[in-house]
C-alpha cells in the first residue's frame, strides 16, 4: 500500500517508486510547497550528518567558521585543547551573536555585554553578575551538535540519536581511497545564491544526461552522456562514473601517484544523501556545499580541493585561478539549465516526467527521499537537550 505525505498524492509516489526503467520524476510539490520543506527539515536535513568545514580551513587553535543551519547560528571551532567542535554561536545571556565570518580567537566575548566563552564553549567571564542567586560561570557551557571527521571532513549533526556517519558509507569510502581525500586542501571557493529548491541542484549534479544539451561543448566532447553510468548501491550514496572520451589526461595537474589511469581520466559526480556532493576527478575535488534556505532558495558555496602539496607547487596560484574560472563557467551553465527548470515546475501545468535509465542516480536518491520523508515522524531533536547551557 503506497504511503501519503502532504503535498504528494499516492499515485504520484507511486509512479516514483516503480522500478527505474518505468520510473517519474518527483512531483512538483517535493520541490514547491513548504509543507513538503517543512517536513524535509525535520525528517531529513536536521537529522542528517552535513559537511561544514575542512579541517585544513580550521587548521590552527582558535580558527572558527561561522555558519547558518536552517536559523540555528553555529560555528566550528578548533579549541585549544585540539578538539574540533561545532557549538551555537548565541550567547547563554540574551542571545546577541558572539561571532561572524571566520578568523581565530582565544576568548568568545559577546558584544552585547561582554560575557566570554572560551574555544571550547565554556563560559569564563560574566561581568557583574553578583547577586545573580544560583548562578555559576562553571555551569554555563555553549550548546553542541555532536560532530565526526570523515576523510578531512567536519560533519555536525542535530539528531542526538543519529547512527554514526561512516559505517553506511564505508563502500563508498573504499570506492574512492585512492583519490586520498584526507590528505586535500581547500585552495579555492566560489559562492552563489539561487532561486530554488535545494534538490533541483542536487538532481543536475546526478546525471551526465544533459551534458547533451547544456554542457555541449564543454563536457560532453570530453564525457559523452552515452556512455555515463551508476554503480548499484548499498547504503545512502550514489556514484555517477563518467568515463573520459579520449586517452589523453586532461589538462592541469599531475594525478595523484596513488591513482590508477582511468580514474586518473574519468570524471566522477557523486553524492552522499542528502546533500554532500563531489566532484572528482585526478587530483582535483569539488566540493559543492549546499545551504538551503526555504522552498525555493538555496545558497552554494563550490570549494575547490588539491593535494596539500601540490598547492606549494610553483604557479600553483595561477593554476589554481585557472581552474576557478573553469569551475564558475560550467556552473553558469548549470544556472542557466536549473533556472529553466524552476520556472517549468512552478507552471500550473507541469506534471511528473519519466525518468532516463541515465538517470539512475536520481532514481536511487528518490528511494531514499521517500523513505526518509515516510519514516514515522519524530520530535524535532534538541541538542541542548544533551549538553550544557543556561544555567
């Protein structure tokens, strides 16, 4: 008995859950109404393990980054214990910010009045709260999501109850260790604010089947959407393998040592559910950061990643602007091609439309929507709830 959920009517999840050959799309409304976002936030999103920083971007005690999650202000801190920690940014006194953008500190003092934090969370400093009867500077300690570091990456999540991160994408893992992402180094970050849904960009970055179209004389000349393809998977990921047209590497840098010749040419797109998306290919990772910000409104931050060596490279500099300007072009095109497809979603006409079997990896991502969007609901997690705060 196919299951119903606000906004989707049961014969539209029903055409989506049908095997990949006979499948649609998802409906308009997963994209459109906010009752569908709404319900996304709080069985997906703030349940799921979301990438926030490198740790070379935070490589230094007192380096933090600020952030945004869905209006929850955090940052990412590495104390001065060497502990890296994702912590609220709001203050335990009035909730005035302690801090924005990035930098190093030794000491959180809020602006509002002065109250201090060191880079652990724990409040050290009060000014004249004498008289304050139980109040105790030991007792306050910010509020932390709980945190993993998976192949470089700082990952945060809201659910105290959440599984751990790397044991449903171990295959995944070894599927990429040679490309060594632990050892890569952000050298480059592009940012773009777009008018729609999260899941319009992350549908475009799955499938090679338009590079036929919108990337025609950019990527299909190098990977032909033909012969593109998605490997089964055995947890929540998918893998878009587009092998390279010719034998030649492409231009740039050296690939890894570690690399065998074909995955030193092909391109692969991939994406660990929600939406944690790399691009990788040689010895380059893109690393698409997505933020969504409501229904129809997302914020992108692309992250350019090389070896740490090859970054003290001589020229790197101006390679690396290079490759900026390659990865700005071929996102301009995608702009363009998701701009199209959010004002035909937002037509009163527009239905659901078959999916291509070279769009596997949508199909495989769609299960895992549903699943989670049908799981039984549960109350929003709380991590306060689990940590120190107000006292």
């Amino acid at each position: 008995m196919t299951k119903t959920l606000p906004g989707l009517t049961p014969e539209e999840i029903g055409r989506v859950r049908r095997p990949l050959e006979e499948a649609y799309t998802l409906p308009p409304a997963a994209y459109l109404d906010e009752d569908v976002y709404a319900r996304e936030t709080d069985q997906i999103l703030r349940k799921s393990w979301l990438p926030l920083a490198r740790i070379d971007q935070i490589a230094t005690p007192g380096d933090f980054i600020s952030l945004d999650l869905f209006g929850q202000p955090v940052m990412v801190v590495h104390g001065h214990d060497g502990e890296v920690r994702v912590m609220s940014r709001t203050c335990l006194h009035r909730a005035a910010l302690l801090a924005d953008g990035t930098g190093n500190r030794k000491l959180f003092t809020c602006p509002y009045h002065a109250w201090s934090y060191d880079t652990s969370g724990q409040l050290v400093r009060a000014p004249l709260m004498d008289g304050a009867e139980g109040f105790s500077e030991s007792g306050c300690r910010l509020p932390q999501l709980r945190t993993e570091i998976w192949e470089g990456f700082i990952l945060a999540n809201f659910d105290p109850d959440a599984a751990t991160f790397a044991p449903p994408v171990e295959s995944y893992r070894k599927y990429f260790e040679n490309f060594r992402l632990a050892d890569m180094k952000v050298v480059h970050t592009l940012e773009f604010d777009s008018d729609w849904n999260w899941k319009v960009l992350v549908e475009n970055f799955m499938e090679a089947y338009h590079h036929i179209a919108t990337h025609s004389e950019t990527f299909e000349p190098a990977y032909h959407a033909r012969d593109s393809r998605v490997p089964d998977n055995d947890g929540p990921w998918s893998i878009l393998h587009m092998p390279a047209a010719h034998e030649e590497l492409p231009p740039g840098l050296p690939p890894l040592e570690s690399v065998e010749d074909w995955q030193a040419r092909d391109l692969f797109a991939t994406a660990i559910f929600p939406h944690f998306l790399l691009g990788i290919q040689g010895s380059v990772v893109t690393w698409y950061q997505v933020f969504p910000q409501g229904a129809g409104k997302l914020h992108l931050k692309i992250h350019i990643c090389v070896p740490a060596a090859y970054s003290e490279m001589e020229g790197f500099d101006e390679i690396a602007e290079g490759m900026a300007l390659m990865v700005s072009a071929i996102h301009h095109e995608d702009i363009g091609a998701n701009d199209l497809v959010w004002r035909g979603l937002n037509a009163p006409m527009t239905r659901q439309g078959r999916l291509s079997p070279l769009e596997k990896a949508i199909w495989q991502y769609n299960q895992w929507w549903l699943d989670q969007m049908e799981a039984p609901r549960r109350p929003r997690p709380n991590p306060a709830s689990r940590g120190t705060g107000r006292t």
